[in-house]
C-alpha cells in the first residue's frame, strides 16, 4: 500500500508539473501576440488572455476565442483604417431591430400600463416567481417613455472594459449628443478615459448588494445618494424584472427612492420584460447567451435615438491590445485586480465582440479599438 501511494503521488506530482508548463506556455504566447508576423500572416491560432491561464482546460476547445481576422490583428496594430459611416447599412439594421422591439413603448413601464398589484414575471427566472406592482412602485414611473421623440445625431455607449484605463477617450466620448454607460459606472476619477457626460445608465439592483450594502448603515445610504446627485438630469434604467434574486433589494431600492423622490433629479425608467424581443433579434444573428451584455442591450436601446452609435471599452479580454499589458474585467476595478472569466457562466462576450467588429468593418457602427490620443 505504501508503495501505491507513492506511485500514485509520483503521478499527481508529473501531471502538476505539466499543467504549469502548459501554464507558463500560455503566458509566454499571449505575451507575444502581437509581435509575432508570423501570428498576423499565419492561419489560426488560439486568441489567449490572462484569464485563460485560471481555466485553460475550458477554454482550450472554445471557439470564441479563436482569432477574429486579419484586419482585426492589423488595426490592433496601429495600421490606419479609415472608418466610413454606412448610413444605408445603419438604417437596415435599425429597420431590422424594429421589426422584433418597439423600443420606445418598451423602454421604461409607465403609470398608465400597469395597475397596483399586477403580477410581473422575470426574464431570466422561473415562471413561478412574481413581482407584484406597488403603489410605491407605481409612483415612480414616468408617465411616458422617457425616450419618446428623443433624437440624436451621434451617440457614445461606453462599456466598462479594462481596456479603457489609460485610453485618453474621455474627450472624444463627451463631445458625444448623447452618451450610454452601464452598470452606474464611476466616471469622476477616470474621466480622462471614459469622459464626464452620463445621459443614461443602467443600475441592476444588485449593485445596491455589491456597493452599498443593501443600504443597511447612514453612510451606506449617504453614498448612494450622493453619487444619484452626480447624475442630475440623467436617466437611471433600472431592470428590476431581469432576475427574481432581484425582488428583495428592488422594495428597497424603491423605498429609498419614495423617501428621497423630491431630493433627487434623476430621471427613472423601469423596464419590463423587454429581454423575449431582443434575444429575439440577436438570435438571427446567431448571438444566444444565456444573458447578453449590458454593453450590447444598450447598443440595442440606442437605435430608438441616435443615428450614429460609437462603442467605447467593448474588448472580453484580459491583455491590452497596444501594449500587451495585463488588464482588469472593469476599468474601475482596484489595482492589481486580475482579470475575470466568471461572464462565462451566462455572457458570450468574445462572440459579441466578433460580431460588433464586424458591423464596424461594415460602416453601421464605429468600435474604439485603440487609444484615442
């Protein structure tokens, strides 16, 4: 018996050993991706990224991570491409959308289509779980879609990728008519890369969790008040029905905003069940996560308005492009933070990505690849 264990510990140590070669192989690649011609000129090749090493065997036969293309690995690499607005392409992409979302009419509840007590379902839950409609709830509704007859020449919607630290793309994203951003995003100690402006942002109620404590203390409180003050006149989405998980935390996300209605100039939208129609529409675009991003939901929202849409802080991976640097998941992620592939439970963010790069290759949209000064 003693022998057989340390035969069979003899084993474990080998196949260690070669999972960290593995490793440190990964690592030496991805270092020398984009400085290797034969990369750029070769066939294809596994795209590899910090997060990769944590979960190599899984991501190995993922073909999301299967390189874009060869104008894609070019522009990475600073040679010019001069995007051209399809404006014809634009306007069939928005016709299309149309054609499976009335984005307007589905962009917020408002008081007139919904009664106190009505059951709401969840979009990404069981059927069994409701919501039911308070008066609280129903007193925060705007009484019609804060979009309607909302129209813009040129709109920014920025994603929280790391790949914005240190981007200098705060300039260009203001000079933006209007400007999307996801997930109550900080913006003031990092507006020299993601810019000052928020007309819209979206705030799951789960970040109330994350970040403030489900408002369980005074300070708790003061600090999310405080940071609803910076977005005065600013439009807070806010997709109470994605999730039941969410229910417990949207009451008090309610009640809070009952108590401070008067105090706060926030403009709140309060969608229903929007997500059946845009699944519906990425689907014929062979794009079926489990959840897509918030990043892509609001490049979908923002057809309704603008009639040009550039993309900020869209990259799924954990290695700066430009310098080959290792990136955080978020932007405002603490320093040292190492990137996360955990999206992969419910997102397809490199497919995503794929597919936005292609509409940019196209002209419909304009998808910020590299630093902007």
């Amino acid at each position: 018996m003693v022998r057989i264990a340390k035969a069979l510990g003899l084993v474990i140590l080998c196949v260690a050993v070669f999972i960290l070669s593995l490793i440190s192989y990964v690592s030496l690649r991805k270092d020398n991706l984009f400085t290797s011609s034969k990369y750029i000129m070769g066939g294809p090749r596994i795209m590899f990224h910090a997060g990769f090493r944590s979960q190599f065997a899984m991501n190995f036969l993922d073909p999301s991570f299967i390189p874009l293309t060869n104008a894609l690995n070019e522009e990475l690499q600073g040679k010019p491409y001069k995007w051209k607005f399809n404006k014809t392409a634009f306007y069939q992409q928005r016709k299309d959308i149309f054609s499976y979302i009335d984005i307007p009419s589905n962009f917020s509840l408002t008081k007139n289509s919904v009664r106190v007590g009505q059951l709401m379902h969840f979009d990404y839950s069981s059927h069994k779980y409701v919501f039911s409609i308070s008066n609280n709830l129903k007193s925060l509704l705007p009484e019609t879609s804060p979009i309607l007859n909302k129209h813009y020449s040129m709109c920014a919607v920025v994603g929280n990728s790391g790949i914005l630290t240190g981007s200098h793309c705060g300039p260009e994203i203001d000079q933006a008519d209007f400007v999307f951003r996801c997930n109550f995003a900080p913006t003031e100690v990092y507006s020299k890369d993601v810019g000052k402006k928020t007309n819209l942002t979206t705030f799951n109620p789960s970040i109330l969790e994350r970040y403030y404590n489900n408002l369980l203390t005074i300070q708790d409180r003061n600090n999310f008040f405080l940071n609803l003050k910076k977005l005065e006149g600013a439009i807070l989405w806010i997709p109470a029905f994605f999730l039941h998980t969410s229910a417990t935390v949207t009451r008090t996300l309610v009640d809070f905003f009952v108590e401070h209605k008067g105090q706060l100039k926030v403009e709140l939208a309060w969608p229903g069940n929007i997500m059946h129609d845009v699944n519906k529409y990425w689907k014929t675009k062979n794009l079926s996560p489990k959840r897509l991003s918030t990043g892509i939901l609001m490049y979908t929202l923002a057809y309704a308005m603008c009639d040009e849409i550039h993309l900020y802080g869209f990259w799924p991976f954990g290695w700066d492009p430009n310098t080959g640097k290792e990136l955080p998941y978020h932007y405002y992620d603490k320093k040292g933070t190492k990137f996360t592939t955990k999206w992969q439970e419910t997102h397809q963010l490199p497919s995503e990505f794929k597919l936005l790069y292609k509409l940019h290759r196209e002209g419909v949209t304009k998808l910020s690849l590299t630093h902007c000064s």
